[in-house]
C-alpha cells in the first residue's frame, strides 16, 4: 500500500493535548494532520471534565431550591427532569465539539477520520476501526502519541452490568439507589452530583479514607460533607460480585453484606489507552502500562513523543495542553522549554468542593520533618450557610517552611475552593511567605478572607 502524504508532524488523538500540540505546531509554520476515530475535543470535553462540570451545577441548583425558604423564598411546585439536564449537557458537549472542528480547520490542520497506529517507527495506518485493517498509510518527520486514557473495570462477576463515568453521560433516567464503588475523585464527584440529584447513594471504598494522595485533613473533610449531606460511605469494604439485570441490581460485598441497587458506578481508576497503537512496531518503550519520556516528552525513538495521559505523569487537562504546546514549542518554533509538574493546582469538584496547591501536610513534614513546618488553619461554617444552617463546613489551611516562612501548601475544602485556589496558586509559584499573606488586606466578608488572617 502506498504512503498517501507526509507531514512535519501526524498527531495521533484529537484531546487536549493533542489538539494544543497540533495547532501551536501549525502556527509555527509545521504542516500537520490530526488522527481521531472519535469526536473531537477528547476526554475532557466529550466525557470528563466539561460535562461533569455541568452535572456539578446542576446538582447545586437543587441544592439552592432547598435552601430557598431559608431566605423567605415559597416555592410552588418545581418541575424536575433528569433526562432534560442529561440532554442539555449532551447538547453544549456536541456544540464544543463542532467549535474544535472549526479551529482545526482555521489552524490549518489537516484532520483524519479513523484511528491510526504505527505500522513502523516511519509510518502509521489508518483503520476505520480501532484494530481494524489498514485503509491508507501516512509518514511524517515526527510523530505525537496523545490518544488519552480510559476507565478500567475490576475482574469480578457481573461486571458486565455495571457502569463507568463515560456511561454517565449518555443516561435518560436516574435510579433511585445507586451504588459508587471507589475513592478517587471521579467516584467523589459522581456521588456528589447523583445525590444532588435526588439518588440514594452508597460509595464502596477500599481504603480507610477517600482521595488518596491528597492532604489527609482535606479529604476527611470532604469525607464528613458527603456524609452530611447522606451518602452512606462504607470504607474497608470490596466489592466480589454484581448480580441481577440492569435496574435491579445487587452488589455482593466481601464481607457478605448485599446491597440493591438501581445502578453500580465502578470508578475505580483510569489507565493509559495503549492497546490497538502498534508501539512493538514502532520501537516505543513500554514501562508499566504507560509510554515512558523523558522532559521533553520524546519517548525511546528520538522523532516520536508522547504527552498527557498515556504517559500517566500528572493526568490532568491543563497539564496535557501546556506538555503539548511545550513540545510544539521545542520541536517547531525558536523557544524550547520544558513543563514543570512540581507545583500544580488541582480541584476536585466533590460537594463540599476541594482544591490545593503545593505541598501537603503529610508531603511537607516527609520533605522538611516534623520542626520545619508550620500549619496554619481554620474551619467554619460560611456566611451562605448562615441562614439555612446547614451544609458542611469550610476548612483553609496552610503549610509554611519554618526556615524560609515560605507558604509551600495552600488548600482548601469549601465553596468556591477551585476559583479561590487558582488565584493563591500564583502567591504560592511566586514564593510568597506568610509575611507576605498576612500583610494582604483582607476581603470582608468573604471565605477567602481567612487565608490572609490566620494568626
């Protein structure tokens, strides 16, 4: 089969990462094409971030519809339909797809329909089908693996039966009990919105806390809100089978309890997308399920790179666009530069919602030792809670280096924690110290106020 074109640069999935790299690429004068079997826009706009955002608030709605008679609002009756929010996010999903086609199309970017792998490190193969035979080959002087990463499902019986979080978003109905099964923040967050929209949800953990990684004190606070606003989180817990039809299911625990449900969500992780890409033909170097690179993200062929996901260095959306326009960047234009991943922001869209900068505590002590960190905190319930009176409390906290007074963590559990974070994020990259946190005026009256008056 002959070699249809050639390109500068052929970019194999069209996500976050993948559509940064190609379009920076192309503006610095690369003559680049795009491969993705599926709708453009990846992960975090077809089945992540995006519309999960989307649910988050429509759950919060209904949060605000409770709390109305605390303000001396009377509702009369309120309409509720789940299959017309799920339709509405399907919807804005569909319409952000067609508005990263047109960028392809303005950047110049030529976009191929199909999914590609390497048939050698100098050639690719374009299939209709994931796996499916050759349809066209293609070549390029360089090669951009960015196909993302997908959920997996534990090896138990009936798990066949159970839902991922890509199924989430193509639901009409909710049942009415749901069963979560995991501790991540993907688990959390689904919890959160199933039961912001009315569900009976139980979260199966296997750990003996929930968003490991994290700072302890943070997710046992958000531990405590999922509990007060009634999720029943069984910790310790493991689930060995699912049985029963779709609707009327049973989830059988290691310890003998059963629990019925409508629905199971298995959130139990995500892995790289690595299988159907042909990486043996190409050469790449394989190291634990993930495509090994070093800091500029070049793999173990010289001309072929990877970022985002399938590296599983940090999996988070900005962190793949930055790695992806960094190579561009390096390999196309006049400035290279490489991505730190030493101090990032991240958020978990739980409720109550959590976000963190830098160090935590746990991290901190390990680095500095017990006598060269200070921690600063507070925990309060918000104004906005005042007059409902319900609702969990918020928590602040920071992490100062006893020698240097240098706020090296900053995080946060409450309302509003993820827009608060990311401005902090930039006092914590610049190295400002306590002094400097103290010597801000504060913002009366206001959550974030907190941060620059702990004593």
């Amino acid at each position: 089969m002959a070699i249809e074109s050639t390109f500068d640069l052929i970019v194999l999935g069209a996500g976050s990462g993948g559509l940064a790299a190609a379009k920076r690429a192309a503006r610095h004068g690369a003559k680049v094409a795009i491969v993705e079997g599926d709708r453009v826009g990846g992960t975090c706009v077809i089945r992540g971030c995006v519309p999960k955002k989307l649910l988050v608030y429509g759950a919060q709605a209904r949060h605000q519809l409770n709390d109305a008679p605390a303000y001396g609002l009377t509702l009369g009756s309120v309409e509720s339909s789940v299959a017309e929010l799920f339709r509405r996010v399907r919807a804005e999903v569909d319409r952000l797809n067609h508005l990263h086609l047109g960028f392809l199309e303005k950047a110049g970017v030529a976009r191929i329909d199909g999914w590609g792998r390497f048939l050698s490190d100098q050639c690719i193969g374009i299939a209709t089908e994931r796996g499916g035979p050759i349809q066209r080959e293609l070549s390029a002087a360089h090669y951009l693996v960015a196909v993302g990463g997908r959920p997996v499902r534990p090896d138990i019986p009936g798990i066949e039966h159970t839902w991922i979080s890509d199924d989430m978003f193509n639901l009409e109905q909710l049942p009415k009990e749901v069963v979560v099964v995991g501790a991540g923040f993907i688990a959390c967050e689904f919890a959160c919105i199933l039961r912001g929209l009315g569900v009976e949800v139980t979260q199966v953990v296997r750990g003996s806390g929930l968003l490991r990684g994290f700072d302890r004190e943070l997710a046992d606070a958000v531990l405590e809100g999922l509990r007060e606003q009634g999720i029943h989180v069984l910790l310790e817990r493991t689930v060995s089978a699912v049985s029963g039809q779709p609707g009327d299911l049973t989830v059988q625990m290691s310890d003998g309890l059963a629990l019925p449900c409508g629905g199971v969500l298995m959130a139990t992780g995500r892995r790289p997308w690595l299988e159907g890409l042909g990486l043996d033909a190409a050469g790449v170097a394989v190291e634990q399920g993930r495509i090994n690179v070093d800091a500029d993200s070049r793999t173990s062929v010289a001309h072929i790179y990877a970022v985002g996901d399938v590296t599983d260095r940090v999996n988070l959306t900005p962190v793949a666009i930055d790695e992806g326009r960094a190579f561009a960047d390096s390999t196309f234009g006049t400035r290279p530069r490489q991505v730190n991943h030493d101090l990032l922001a991240s958020a978990v869209f739980s409720d109550p919602e959590l976000a963190t900068v830098g160090l935590s505590e746990e991290a901190a002590i390990d680095r500095h030792g017990v006598d060269g960190v200070v921690i600063h905190r507070a925990r309060f319930r918000s104004m906005s809670r005042a007059l409902p009176a319900t609702g969990p409390r918020c928590l602040l906290k920071l992490v100062v280096e006893t020698s240097t007074d240098r706020v090296i963590g900053c995080h946060m559990v409450g309302e509003h924690a993820a827009e608060i974070i990311q401005m902090a994020a930039i006092a914590v990259g610049m190295g400002a110290t306590k002094a400097d946190f103290d010597r801000t005026m504060a913002l009366h009256p206001s959550v974030s106020e907190e941060f620059v008056t702990m004593g």
